[in-house]
C-alpha cells in the first residue's frame, strides 16, 4: 500500500498548486488508469503503473472537491464583497480550548450558519475563529453559541512566504475571525448527548478540574500540558527552554504520546499475557482510551488510527505489517481530510 499512499499524497500535492487546466488532467490520469488497468494489463506487476496513476488521480480529485471551488466560504465571501460592522454570528462549535475561573483568553472555532445584521437575517456557511477575551464559562464541541461581534477576514500576523497559523485555519475551513468579550458570546442550546467529540471533552475537562484540585501548583502547568495538553500555564521562559532542549513535543499531546502508551503496554503484557490476539484487544483499547482521556484531538486520533490498523493483523491473525498500516492510516486521512497533507504535524506523524 505504501506506493497507493505516495501517489495518492503526491496527487493531492499536484492539485493544491492549482495550476490552470490541472482537472482536466487529473480527469484524464483518472480514465488513463483504468483503462490500461482494464485493458491492457495481464500480470499483477504490470498493473502497478495503472494503479499509481488511478491513485494519483483520486488525490488530486479529492483535493479539487474540497478545494477546487471560491476560494474561502460564503461568510468570508461576504465580507470581502462589503464590510460588516458590529453583527450576530449564529453556528455550532467545532473546536474550543480548555481554560480555567480567572483565565483571560480561550480561543474557540465555530461553524457558523447563519449572519444577523440589523433586523436582516442571512444564512450562510462559514468557519470563524472566535478570539474570547476573560471568557464567562467553558464550551463543548456541538454546543449551539450566538456571538455579538465585529468580523474580519484578518485571522493572524502572517510573514510572506512562511506557512503560520492562519495558513492552517485556512486549510482547514476557517476564512474570518471576530473578537468577543465575556458574555459577548452566548450557548443558545448544549451539545447533543450523542456526539463523541463532545463526551471526550466532558472527560478531558473533569481530570483538568481534578489536577487543578491535587497537583501541586508548582508543577501543575507541566502536568496540565503533558497530560491534556493544556499549554496556556506554561511560562514563555519554560517553554523556550524545552525548546532549546528539543524536547518542546512533550507538551503538546500528539502522537509520541500514544506511542508512548503502545511501546509501554507492548512491553508489559507479553510478560503475563501470552495470546497475540488478548495483548493486542487491551493494547487497543488502552490506546483508545488515552485518546479519549487526551480530548480526541486530531494528532491523538491520527496515531491512534495507525496503531488500530497495526494491531489489525493480529486481531485477524496475520502477520504485522507497521508500513502497510501507516500507508492504510494515510490513504483513508488524505482521502477524508486532503488538506492534511500539508499540516506539519501529519508530515512528522508520517516521517
């Protein structure tokens, strides 16, 4: 799979330089592929060429049906038609950071549905970064929020040349940006008790609560951050030299901590366990739940798609493959989330 998992990611970076006619020539790889895959080829061998090229072309027409429409949404589209000053944003959260009583800022990201403006009511679609300054309580993934607020198409400091935050956002569905202040953004309704993402932060904010209440204050920022991720309490100071230590990836939870967990686990249940098929159902779910535990946050969740699909083969009873896996984990991300590509965390995840 590890040749599928090239093409396929080098198709995805074929269409994201949006050249001109790249469609149409994505188009014909597509039917260049099949056909020769159909009707030309005999041997398994001869048909990898085919393979390749079909694969090729599904990565760039991903990218192209996520991507290759306006660049931006229709909330970003309007704001660049005309400024809007002081208005409502009505949408569900996507994504909001923990934060504690006396915390000044919590960054939120929303999908908005629709724009009061006045007495005029618009629906649209749109990602917005909510920039929360001394934020009134905490909110979940799935929680319906109304915000009072100015919007701006300015997300973040840029320097010319070099991928930032706001290139991220971008990739990702997020156009605009608008500050708010206190009770300037208001949960309308809670999330749905159904909703997973939801839950995970439920859990990842009660042992928040729970370290705040036992773990000394002195060591508590570290705690908070290796353990949840939680990074707001770490001083500039403290965190530069983790950096200048190049070991700064422990405070963000990511992929070396569910690795981490597996090698740990890996290690100690053979010593008591002697069933291939046991070791690897409570690996997984150890992994699982550290997931879980950690808020299910996308580098938790990529790593823990690629040790669930090394663990496969023994669950199936076939050999482990640890190169197939990674190429599994990274066909079905690129094809559900092609903008990933270019995240530096899923090229380290990767690498």
């Amino acid at each position: 799979m590890a040749p599928a998992a090239l093409a396929l990611a080098t198709g995805v970076g074929f269409a994201a330089l949006r050249l001109p006619g790249a469609l149409w020539l994505l188009i014909a790889a597509a039917a260049a592929g099949v056909a020769s895959g159909v009707l030309l080829c005999r041997s398994t061998g001869s048909r990898l060429p085919a393979v390749l090229l079909v694969f090729f072309a599904a990565g760039g027409l991903v990218w192209q049906a996520h991507h290759g429409g306006p660049i931006g949404d229709q909330l970003s589209r309007r704001l660049a038609q005309r400024a809007v000053g002081r208005c409502v944003i009505e949408g569900i959260v996507r994504s909001a950071e923990l934060h504690f009583p006396g915390d000044e800022y919590a960054p939120v990201i929303v999908d908005v549905e629709r724009l009061v403006i006045g007495e005029e009511r618009v629906d649209l679609r749109g990602g917005v970064l909510v920039r929360w300054s001394r934020p009134a309580h905490r909110l979940l993934p799935g929680d319906r929020v109304r915000i009072a607020g100015g919007p701006t198409l300015a997300i973040s400091r840029v320097n010319p040349g070099i991928q930032g935050y706001e290139d991220y956002l971008r990739r990702h569905g997020v156009h605009s940006a608008v500050r708010a202040t206190g009770p300037d953004l208001e949960r309308v309704a809670p999330a749905p008790s159904r909703s997973l993402r939801a839950w995970a932060a439920r859990i990842r904010a009660a042992q928040a609560d729970r370290l705040i209440a036992t773990v000394p204050e002195s060591i508590r920022p570290f705690v908070l951050a290796v353990w949840l991720g939680h990074r707001s309490g770490v001083s500039q100071a403290e965190n530069q030299a983790y950096i200048d230590a190049g070991v700064a990836h422990i405070l963000a939870v990511s992929g070396i901590h569910v690795g981490l967990i597996f090698a740990s686990m890996s290690f100690l249940l053979p010593l008591s366990i002697r069933s291939e098929r046991t070791r690897a159902i409570i690996c997984l779910v150890c992994v699982v739940a550290f997931c879980l535990l950690a808020g299910a946050r996308i580098a938790t969740v990529r790593a823990t798609l690629m040790v669930a699909l090394y663990l496969g083969a023994d669950l199936v009873q076939r050999e482990r493959d640890a190169i197939n896996a990674l190429a599994i984990a990274a066909i079905a991300i690129l094809l559900t989330a092609p903008a990933a590509l270019l995240d530096f965390g899923f090229q380290l995840s990767f690498l």
